[in-house]
C-alpha cells in the first residue's frame, strides 16, 4: 500500500508563522516567529514535504514573504511546495529560482488557465480548490467564483497538472475533521494526485483519510497546520498512520 505524504503547513503572514481560523485574516493565530527554524523542526521530525503559503501574497498578489521563503528552501533537505499570490509566469519563476519544487495555483488558475499550462509544460504546478461547500473561492479564500470543484479539476485534466491541492474553508483551522465525503468525491472524479487539506484535528482524521480509495487510487498527502502547532497531531506518530504502519 502506497503512503500518503504528510505535508505539514507552514502559513506566512507578515513575516511569521500563523494559522487562520476558516481563512479568516482577522482571526489569526501566531505559533512561531521564525519560520526557517520550524520547518527545520518539521524535517528534523521527518517530514518528506513541506507546504508552505504566502498569505500577504494570496490577498494582494503581493510577495511579501518571498525572502523568507528563499530561506527555507535553501535551509531544507526535502522538497518546498509553495502556494500563495502567483499570478503570473513571473511570479511562479521566481519561486522556482528560489528552489521551490512545486507551485500551487489558486486563484489565476480560474481567472488565467493558460498560466497553469505555460508553466506546467516545464515544471511541477498544482493547483489550490479552496472552497466553501464545492464553490471554488479566490483572492485568499475572500470572493466567490461561481465554479465548482469538479468543474475545475475536470478543466486541467490534460494540462500535466502535478496535484490538486483541495481545501474545504470551513474546515480549515478549526480542527473538527475533513470533508471526508466530499474528499472521496473528487477522488472519484478526477484522475490527478489529490493533497487533501482543512480540518484535521488529530490522528483518527488522518487514518480515516488514509482508508479512502475511490477508483483503485487514494490520496496523494495531507497537509496538517494547526493540529501539529497545538500537539494533537505528532509528526513520526501521523507519518506511520498515513504509510499505515500504525
């Protein structure tokens, strides 16, 4: 049986590490003030991926956190996925010439598809559904596009799209479980790696996650924030369920 990743979540907002409740911007929660020494502290834990987020970015386009960035990849010794605010081929190559590994694409991926293609012709490129209920959200989880989940994933689905990043706003940050039901779903429709995110809340969400297939095929990883700041999610503990050695 294939192992699912962890991927634990390094959220930037102005300069330091945070945790948004729902995606709410004012109500952030600050759990470290230098985030280069904790995703050491991630990859000291053994943690394969990281994912981290540009918040300033994500609202305002703006790469705010770009150097801090350029820090942790030079600092770590396992792969950077980065998402937040890119906008342009541009801004995905500059994250890129900072040694980041993979892109993710939220809100151009709606607004422009033909980004998403140029720059997955030659790199690693995901693409970030956030939404609330199966309604695609943009610009840092603040506006509503009118599309679905599915209806995304089904438009990139012979763009060489690495993973689909998927987050149900409504989950996120609050701890109280993922969107099992709606997870599994997508998993169905779609034949490109999913990275399930928002909700999880300690280790039974995790295995839970870990037990659904749809098609033959499971998820690709999970991305754990808050749960792993508050210490109801240990690293070592969540990468033995999710390879299902626990």
């Amino acid at each position: 049986m294939t192992a699912l990743t962890l991927y634990p979540a390094i959220d930037l907002l102005g300069g330091k590490c945070v945790r948004l409740y729902q995606g709410d911007y004012d109500r952030e929660t600050v759990y470290a003030d230098d985030p280069v020494a904790q995703a050491q502290a991630f990859v000291d834990a053994g943690a394969e991926w990281l994912h981290v987020v540009d918040l300033d970015a994500a609202k305002s386009g703006e790469p705010t956190n770009r150097e801090i960035i350029g820090r942790i990849c030079a600092a770590s010794t396992v792969p950077v996925q980065v998402g937040g605010g890119v906008r342009s081929v541009d801004a995905g190559e500059a994250l890129f010439d900072l040694g980041v590994t993979r892109v993710v694409i939220g809100t151009a991926a709606l607004e422009n598809p033909e980004l998403v293609r140029t720059l997955a012709s030659s790199h690693r490129i995901a693409v970030g559904l956030d939404a609330h209920g199966t309604e695609v959200a943009t610009h840092g989880w603040t506006e509503r596009s009118g599309r679905t989940v599915g209806d995304l994933a089904a438009q990139y689905a012979d763009d060489g799209v690495d993973a689909l990043v998927v987050t149900e706003i409504s989950r996120d940050g609050t701890l109280a479980g993922p969107d099992a039901e709606g997870l599994a779903a997508l998993l169905a429709e779609t034949e490109i790696p999913v990275i399930a995110s928002g909700g999880v809340g300690n280790l039974q969400h995790l295995a839970t996650l870990a037990g659904i297939e749809a098609n033959g095929r499971r998820f690709d990883g999970v991305i754990v924030g808050r749960a792993i700041y508050e210490g109801a999610v240990d690293v070592p503990e969540a990468i033995k369920i999710l390879a299902g050695d626990a």
